[in-house]
C-alpha cells in the first residue's frame, strides 16, 4: 500500500496550487491527483456515522478512496499530496495524520496574514460566495473578525504550535510564500532537499499557476456564478439550442470577460492597519516559534 511520505499542510492563498505544480514535474515525486484532498481534515467515520458514502463520489470521504490516490505510485521516492486546510483545521488534521501517516514530513508555507486575507476575500467575490450581510471587508473586520474565515485562517500561532507539539521539529518544514515570490526555483530546491529527492531539478517557474483577478461587475459575476431565477431561465432555454459542454464554455468565457487584475482593487490603509493590529501578536508569536524574522509583516 503506498501513502504519502509529506503533505503540504497549509496555508491557503499562499502559492500551494504553485508547488504542487512544481512537485509534479519532479520526476522523484509523485503527487496525489487530487490537489485538496481534504482527507485529514475531519475524521469521516465520525463525520459519516451511519450513511453511505458511495452518495457522495466526489469526496475522498474514506480511508479506501484516499489509498486509491496513490495507487499509480512506481518507482518515485516521494509521495505527496497538498490540502492547505490541514492548517485551519489542526486539532482534526494532526490527529488524522498521526493515525495514517505519523511519520510523513509536513510543509506549511505562511503569507502575510493581511495580504492573504484579503486575497481570500477577492477569491469569494470572484466565486460569488459573500451574500448578504457584511459583504464588505471592512464590515468583516468591524464586525465578525472572530468569525469570519478569510480573518481566522491568518492566526498560525495556536495551529503551528499544536502541530510541533503532536511531531518531531525535524519532520516539519516551515516556508515563507515571500521567498517564493523572490526566487521560485531555489524555494522548490530547499522543499525538494527537504523531502528526500534530488534538489539540482530546476522546475519550469514561469507561469503562475494562479493568476488573481476579481470582477468588473459584481452583478453579472454574482448571475454567473451562483443559483438564481435569471440563470435558470437562460439555461432552461439554452438546454434545447446547445450541448452541456458548449454551454458551459459560454459561462466560463463570460466569467472571464467580466475580470480583471485583482491589483485594481487594492485594500484600504485603514482596514490594513485594522488588519495588521489584529494579527500583531499573533505575528510575533509566530516569529519566535519559526525563528524567522517576521518584522516586514508588522509594516
């Protein structure tokens, strides 16, 4: 049975789609499929107690699903799968990991907190997910900082702690996403030394494999990506002219005229100060645990 020997465990928003792509074109390396597969992030027997999971295909919701990810394994010394969830949600996650892969190496990458933040919120704009009340960043910092997701997930103090209390130091790799932006190539080296392969592959860098943007009209974004009457009635009179696969090249193509660059929506330096007063200590707890110097972040 082959399982992953590492896992990028986290953070979101901080270049892990970008790794794993790299990871990939490593011929050492084999990358589980499935980019997230979210498997340690809950313990699905608890979670499932009682139902069917074959209802629910596309969740790799059990031990047998996950195993089958790494069934294509050969020859390749690393084996790895990165769901930057495992984070987030620590307690669950490490507990998981102990119980399936205790000795695997774990690589968590860490962005500014604010910058990842607000590039979180960007994403669900863009994906249609804020609806309703306090839609606007600045509303979910005055107003539910405590309870807003894109907020939480830059607190990596308690989540780091825990996860160097339940492993060795030695088997956890702590990256920061700014020496990724600065040089891609000697990143992916240090991660490749560090999980076992030969570090002198130098993978193609050159194109992101994300490339932030959010929306020109938030109304037709919202039309476009979420379930509403106007959608359902278009599509109800599209279904007898095009094909599924026509149709949903028509949606992706309008979902694309309707972005642009996500650097046309910078944040306000009243909600980064805001921002950066929040995760102040934070930040400097996290600073003597890695042992990095954190200082820019408090900028």
């Amino acid at each position: 049975m082959n399982l992953p020997n590492f896992l990028i465990i986290g953070i979101q928003k901080a270049g892990t789609t970008s790794i794993y792509t790299y990871l990939k074109r490593h011929p050492q390396i084999y990358m589980s499929p499935v980019k997230e597969t979210d498997f340690m992030s809950i313990d699905w027997d608890k979670e499932d107690s009682g139902m069917d999971k074959s209802y629910n295909n596309s969740k790799i919701n059990s031990f047998e699903k996950y195993c089958h990810l790494f069934a294509d394994v050969t020859d390749e010394i690393a084996i790895g799968e990165a769901s930057p969830n495992y984070l987030f949600h620590y307690k669950s996650s490490a507990e998981m990991i102990e119980r399936y892969v205790p000795h695997a190496k774990l690589i968590a990458v860490l962005r500014h907190p604010v910058e990842r933040a607000y590039s979180d919120y960007l994403m669900n704009i863009r994906d249609g997910v804020h609806q309703g009340k306090h839609t606007k960043f600045s509303d979910q910092i005055k107003f539910r900082a405590d309870k807003s997701f894109v907020i939480r997930k830059g607190f990596y103090y308690e989540p780091l702690k825990h996860y160097f209390d339940k492993f060795p130091r030695d088997q956890i790799k702590i990256c920061l996403y700014d020496d990724l932006c600065k040089d891609p190539v000697k990143f992916m080296q240090d991660i490749y030394r560090f999980i076992g392969v030969d570090d002198s592959f130098i993978p193609d860098t050159s194109k992101k494999a994300q490339v932030g943007k959010v929306p020109k009209s938030n109304l037709i974004n919202n039309l476009l990506n979420t379930k509403n009457p106007i959608r359902k009635l278009i599509t109800s009179g599209l279904v007898y002219i095009f094909p599924v696969e026509v149709r949903q090249k028509i949606r992706s193509s309008l979902i694309q005229i309707n972005l642009k660059d996500k650097t046309d929506e910078a944040l306000s330096p009243e909600d980064h100060q805001e921002l950066i007063n929040l995760y102040r200590e934070d930040i400097l707890k996290v600073q003597e645990l890695i042992q990095r110097d954190l200082s820019s972040w408090l900028n």
